[in-house]
C-alpha cells in the first residue's frame, strides 16, 4: 500500500463542464463535500474553507486552475499536526483531473504529501487511511449529487 499517496477514479454521468462546477462553486461544494459549506476564492493562491458540523472546518490554498482540466489545492484537513492554515509540514496536496468519457466525466483525484506531515508514523498512517476512507464516501456523494441537481 502506498504511504504517500491516496489515488482514486470515477465516471460521473454528468459533462466536463458540470463537474467542474460541482468541484469549484462554493454552492456545490458546501452541499457534496462538506455539509455545513464552503467558501472559494476561485484563483491560484485563493483561498477555501470547508465545513462540517461533526468535524469543523478545514482551510485550503488554491495551487493551480485549468478550467474543465485541473484543479489542485493544499488543504490542512489533520488534527494531528494542526494548524489552521496550511503550510509545509502540516497539508497534502489535492489534485481534480476531469476527463470526458462519452457522456460523462472521467474524475481522477490525487492526494499526496503525507510522507511530509510533521507527525509521527502512526498519526500518518492514520491521516492517510482516514482520508482514503473519507475519499471514497465523498466521491459517491459526488456522484449522487451530480444526478440529482443541475449545476
């Protein structure tokens, strides 16, 4: 299994241009991801917050945007090692790839950097299986979200 890496694909029966909405609107992403919503300053080096009533609320830097592409962000989502902001040490990188497939949208999301999160082993390997979970459940609320309302 890898330790730096969580890496997962999907077919969303929705357009690029759909996905891409449901991934960079704050509207959107407040009700699939997080469900006490978000906030986007959609620009490289914007800022984003992600919010949930069980967990709080997770901050993020915008790192690159190509519409209907690529959408990366650094995200400080851990409890261990905490900050609000996140910075070396203390956040993985999350990477959006659309793809059209027929119809739909090829989504391939990558999130890396565990390795280099200031914590000790065991907080890591917690931190990436957390978040290898968290992935799978967010994904299929995604696609639920994607067929039952119109971006």
């Amino acid at each position: 299994m890898a330790t730096d890496q969580i890496e997962r694909e999907t077919i969303i029966a929705a357009p690029v241009q759909r996905v891409w909405a449901l991934l960079t609107e704050p509207e959107h992403v407040g009700r699939w991801f997080g469900d006490a919503g978000a906030e986007i300053d959609l620009k490289p080096g914007g800022t984003m917050t992600f919010s949930w009533r069980d967990h709080g609320t997770s901050h993020a830097v915008i790192e690159q945007i190509e519409p209907h592409r690529l959408f990366s962000y650094r995200w400080a989502p851990f409890k261990d090692p905490g900050a609000a902001e996140p910075v070396e040490g203390n956040s993985t990188l999350v990477e959006f790839m659309l793809f059209e497939e027929g119809g739909g949208t090829r989504l391939r999301v990558v999130e890396s950097g565990f390795d280099g999160l200031l914590c000790s082993d065991e907080q890591r390997a917690a931190n990436l299986a957390g978040n290898t979970k968290g992935w799978a459940a967010e994904l299929g609320e995604l696609e639920a979200y994607a067929t039952q309302t119109a971006a």
